[in-house]
C-alpha cells in the first residue's frame, strides 16, 4: 500500500508553494480513532493564515475520506455477489453505523462495483 500525497487542483500552487509536513495528525489504528494536536508553530500563525491552511486539509481529508468509504462498500459489495445495488447500499449504511462512522445519504458509485 502506498501512500497518496496530492495537492488540490484549485490551488493556486502556480505561484511556487513549497508543502512542509506539520505534525499533529495522531490515530489509534487498533480502535479506529483518531485525534489533532497541532504544535504551538501551527498555533502561533496569523489565524487567517490557520484557516486557509485547515480548509485545504479538511478538503484533502474529506477526499481521502470518500476514498476510504468507496473502499469500504467495494468490501461490503464483495461478501454479497449477486446482490442488488439498494441491498449492498444498505448493508454498507449498517455497518457505518455499527462502526460509528458518518455515511453520506449517497455514495457515487464507481460503475465495477455496481
């Protein structure tokens, strides 16, 4: 597995941004819990300056997220072969709720899993 690092495609990198790491990102990989603690670094910047960088993460975050649930119904449709598409949809809705996880009302669907 690889990991995906990728810039949004509005952003106006033409003008030479130069991404550094900034730690504070911090996950129980054994609960599936995750957490922020960004460093007094982060902290210490101009707060218009905070809140573009944030949006661009929660932009970034909510595609890797996507990816993660169009993942998770590839897995769900794959114990279930035959079945309908509304009966994998429900089943997937089941198990983010088992799992506590936010599952959007729809879920573009790529056409090899439907």
């Amino acid at each position: 597995m690889t990991s995906v690092f990728a810039v949004l495609d509005d952003q106006e990198d033409a003008s030479g941004a130069f991404h550094l790491p900034v730690f504070g990102l911090y996950a129980d990989v054994e609960m599936g819990q995750g957490s922020v603690c960004l460093p007094d670094d982060f902290l210490g910047l101009e707060a218009a300056m905070q809140a573009a960088i944030l949006q661009d993460w929660q932009r970034a975050l909510e595609a890797a997220r996507r990816r993660a649930l169009m993942k998770m119904f590839a897995d769900v449709s794959a114990t279930m072969p035959g079945e309908s598409l509304q009966v994998r949809w429900h089943r997937m809705r089941q198990e983010c709720t088992r799992l506590g996880v936010e599952c959007p009302a729809e879920l573009p669907v790529p056409m090899s899993v439907s």
